[in-house]
C-alpha cells in the first residue's frame, strides 16, 4: 500500500541461489517494470549471494504526487548468468495512508475532506519479545476501532462529518497518538 507524494520502504525480497550446486558467490541483477509515476529502488544491486544462503534487498517505492489512486503492477526481475526470474504484483496507491512504524503512526496528523478514506498499515515486525500488534481506537469524533492488527494487517475508515477526530494505539496509548483533522469540500 502507497500514497501519492509519498516514499516509502517496505518487506525485502528475498534472493537465493538458483542452483543447489552453487560453489562461488554470485552477482544477482535486479530490474523493475513499473507503471508512469512509480519508481522502485533496491538497496543492493547487484546483489551478491553466496552457496547456501539467501539475501534480502529492501525495496524502496517513490510515488509521484500525481499518481491517481487504484491498484498497480509491477514486476520485479533479477538476473545472474543465465539465470532469470520475474516476480509480478499489485501495489494499492491509496489517497491517504497512516504507517505504523517504530510503536508510532506516521504521520500522526492528517487533515482530508469530507468523505475521504484514511488507510493504516501495521509496518512493525515483532521483536525483543513485542509482538507489535496494534490497533486504532478513536476517541473523540466518530467512535471507531479495528481489529487488532499483526504486521501488514490494513484498516480503513471513511470520514463522512467535519471535524477532529483523534485515535490512539491501546497496545502503545503513549506513544501512539494521532489526529484527522476533516474539513468540508
């Protein structure tokens, strides 16, 4: 999930030998194919790889602020020798879209218009004996929550009535805080 005029680093992919009789370490070149207004990039590339291992490579999607929201796809390829592979999927561009990240939301404070649709995504992977579920609990405004949400997990709301409406994290009430702000037309 993206959001125009946004960057944003997501899951790694994952790259192993493509022979179990690898004796060297290896060169892996990858590529994208990406519609206008979407740009990818890889920390490594090459990326080397070495006989019994497997290597990540985080991506890093920059989205243009004119990219019109819907669903996306992009290829991604990598090459060595004369070893290829191509991995297809759908990115969602969504007009509005909160991380969780790092036990924050990112940003924390939004303003949209009336009958908009805000989109949150559980970004934190567990760790140090966390889980990292989250959630969103309004306050004040209208009196929503969701689920609880495991990484990569989405909830959305619609914003039908002016005014501010403010949400929190019950698994990180203090650190967790945010605010949409709705106005009309």
């Amino acid at each position: 999930m993206l959001s125009p005029g946004g960057s944003f680093f997501y899951p790694s992919v994952s790259i192993a030998p493509a022979s179990t009789t690898l004796t060297a370490s290896e060169n892996v070149s990858l590529n994208s194919t990406l519609p206008a207004g979407i740009a990818l990039s890889f920390d490594a590339n090459p990326a080397k790889i070495s006989p019994g291992t497997t290597r990540s490579v985080q991506l890093t999607f920059n989205v243009g602020q004119s990219v019109t929201p819907g669903d996306y796809q992009v290829t991604v390829g990598a090459k060595s020798g004369s070893s290829s592979a191509v991995a297809t999927f759908t990115v969602h561009v969504v007009q509005y879209l909160v991380l969780e990240q790092g036990n924050l939301f990112v940003p924390d404070t939004l303003t949209v218009k009336a009958g908009s649709t805000v989109y949150w995504i559980n970004l934190d992977a567990p760790a140090g004996g966390d889980p990292e579920v989250h959630n969103v609990t309004f306050t004040s405004g209208i009196t929503a929550q969701s689920a609880t949400m495991a990484q990569y997990a989405t909830f959305s709301q619609i914003f039908s009535t002016a005014g501010t409406n403010k949400y929190f994290c019950t698994f990180h009430p203090s650190s967790m805080l945010g605010t949409v702000t709705v106005t009309l037309g």
